[in-house]
C-alpha cells in the first residue's frame, strides 16, 4: 500500500478556542506539511480545489508549484480539480507546467467538486453537472494525448488545430476519477481506462463499496484487463493515540466541535456533505474516520483494504484546526508505527517500475 497526505486547506475558526491563522500563515503550514510528508516517506502529497466555504484551495496549481519547489521526490496530486467548473484548456496548459516544474511528478484526480456553490459561481448550470464533467474531462484528454487538436462541443467554443503548451514533461500525467456519492465518475473511470480515487471520507463504509464494485465491473466489460483498475481511498480524518480509550478522551470534545462546526443545515440528506458519524465513538466504530491507536487505525485500514482492494490510502490531519507541530507528529506516528504494518499486509507496485 502506498500513502498520501492531502489537504483542501479549510481556514475555519478552532472549533474550540475560535482562534484562526492568518491565510499567509495558513498557506505556509501547508507547503511545510508537505516537506514533512516528503521527509517522512510519505509517497504523495494532494492540494484540493474548492471556490466557496471556508478553504484557502481555490489557486492548487500555485500551491503545488510551491510544493513542486521545495520537494524532490514527493508525487503531487490534486484532490480534486473541479474540471467541470474549468476551461480545460486552461487545466491542460497549467497542470502540464506544473508537471514540467516538478519533472514528472504530478498526477491529476478530477471530479465535480464536493461543494454546492462552485457551479453559480463560475456561471454554470448545477443540473449540467456531469455532462460538464464528461465533456471537459474528455477534451482534456484528448489536449494532452494529442497535437493540433479539432474539437466541438457544448461547454465552451469550438477548437481548430490546438496543440496545448507546454506539453508535459514525460507522456501525459496519470488521471484519476474522484469519487464520492455518484455512479457517473466510476462509469467514466472505467470506460477509459483510468484509476478511481473513492472519498471514503463522510458516508459508511457500504456507500464507497458500492461505488468501487461498479467500477471493476465496468472496467472489465469495456474490455479492460481487471488487474490495471487502480483504486484509491480518502479517509476522513486522521487523529492518533497512545491507546483507543486515550483517543476518545483526548479528541471526543475536538471531533465534535468540528462536527458540529462544519454541519451545513441546508445541505442536510443529501448524500456527501454532513457526517452521519456526528460522536466521536460513532466516527470509530463505524465510521472513515481513522482515530484511535496505531493497531486500531491499521487494522480499520485494512478492513477499507478488504472491502476496496485499494494501492493508495489518503490521510488528512489539518481539518481541526491543530498546530503544525501536532500535525507533523500525526504524520510521524502514522509513518512509524502504521504504515510499515500495511505495506507488509496489504503490497501495491503502484508507482513501482
């Protein structure tokens, strides 16, 4: 199994003590976890997209390049870019720079984006969501596969004879499929070919399997060889102790300030956006939340691994609203003490060879 670290950058009051970071000093924590995660083994580092609500991640390609900079070894992914929002000659010309600044290093994760208020933002017809998210995703392809590229459709004006520049640095960079609460992004994943990335981040564990299995079995009848279909998996959010007793007493008023925090009324029942996991001991016992011991968190990890077959596993240790020092002590105690067990139990050759 191999790890990211990923962020999508939320900027919210302390949930407890109302304090809040400046966004410059925000912005810099998160390119310092990324050193970390890079120091640390870590195999990959992802920066969100989001352009309402309370995150600093509406400019990832400026983050990355940041990231790109001080990190040598590190792959770089996005998580997700909202290509449905986008022109995506604008995502071919500027992701392909970026994977040109790291040498290769970036991969893509695309997907209609998990905030509500993005699509009247930028203009665009909410209903439209996944044939926007189809067609553009689709040119985009077609931009970094491709040279002097014809092109019509309905989201944005006719292309003729188009070769984006730069093109990336080495063949065009892998594109996951983000994958929340909708079959259509699995769909689309597996009639082309390319990986999933499931959230695993709010709903049970039952709702991503759903997804994963629809997937595999659609890779397959496109007439893709089974064993190329690529999973990854979110998590939703990582907080580690010395014991499972220790971690609810230490993070139960936290994780439940948050919860409460970050509930959105007028989203309610509608699938990906509000924790059904709203105490801390529902978020363990059932939830994708990954809180507890260093034995407790592996073996929730690998129960995901039983149900997802996945190769990648996300964690996320800035979404409430601790210190850089206590988040890189997470990631540290995560790469210490959890990871080796899992790439021992659950091998991967993703990005091997």
């Amino acid at each position: 199994m191999k790890f990211q670290v990923l962020s999508i950058v939320p900027h919210s009051p302390h949930p407890l003590t109302g304090g809040l970071p400046s966004a410059a000093d925000r912005l810099e924590q998160v390119v310092a976890l990324g050193e970390a995660a890079e120091r640390l083994g870590f195999d990959a580092y992802a920066i969100g997209e989001r352009h309402a609500g309370p995150f600093l991640s509406s400019a990832p390609t400026v983050l990355l390049a940041a990231l790109a900079a001080r990190t040598s070894r590190i792959r770089l992914l996005t998580g997700v870019t909202v290509v449905a929002i986008l022109d995506p000659v604008r995502v071919a010309e500027d992701y392909a720079t970026l994977d040109q600044l790291s040498r290769g290093r970036l991969e893509l994760v695309v997907g209609k984006g998990a905030e509500a208020g993005h699509f009247d933002l930028f203009g665009l017809d909410e209903e439209r969501q996944w044939e926007l998210q189809k067609e553009k995703y689709e040119l985009l392809r077609r931009l970094w596969t491709e040279e002097d590229v014809d092109w019509d459709g309905d989201s944005r004006p006719p292309l003729r004879g188009v070769t984006t520049i730069p093109r990336p640095y080495a063949g065009p960079p892998r594109i996951w499929h983000g994958s929340a609460t909708s079959l259509h992004s699995p769909e689309l994943a597996a009639r082309h070919g390319d990986p999933l990335f499931t959230a695993n981040a709010i709903q049970p564990l039952g709702a991503y399997a759903r997804l994963i299995a629809h997937y595999r079995e659609r890779f397959e009848a496109y007439g893709h060889d089974p064993a190329h279909a690529r999973v990854a998996a979110g998590s939703g959010g990582l907080l580690i102790a010395d014991t499972p007793e220790q971690a609810v007493r230490r993070y139960k008023e936290l994780y439940e300030a948050k919860v409460a925090q970050s509930f959105r009324p007028h989203l309610e029942g509608r699938a990906g956006y509000n924790t059904p996991f709203r105490t801390i001991e529902e978020a363990v016992a059932g939830g994708p939340q990954l809180i507890g011991s260093p034995e407790q968190i592996a073996e929730k990890i690998l129960g995901f691994h039983a149900h997802y077959g996945h190769d990648l596993q996300s964690v996320t240790v800035d979404g409430f609203g601790q210190s850089t020092a206590e988040q890189t002590e997470t990631l540290e105690r995560f790469a210490e003490e959890i990871a080796p067990v899992l790439r021992k139990e659950a091998p991967s050759t993703l990005w091997e060879g």
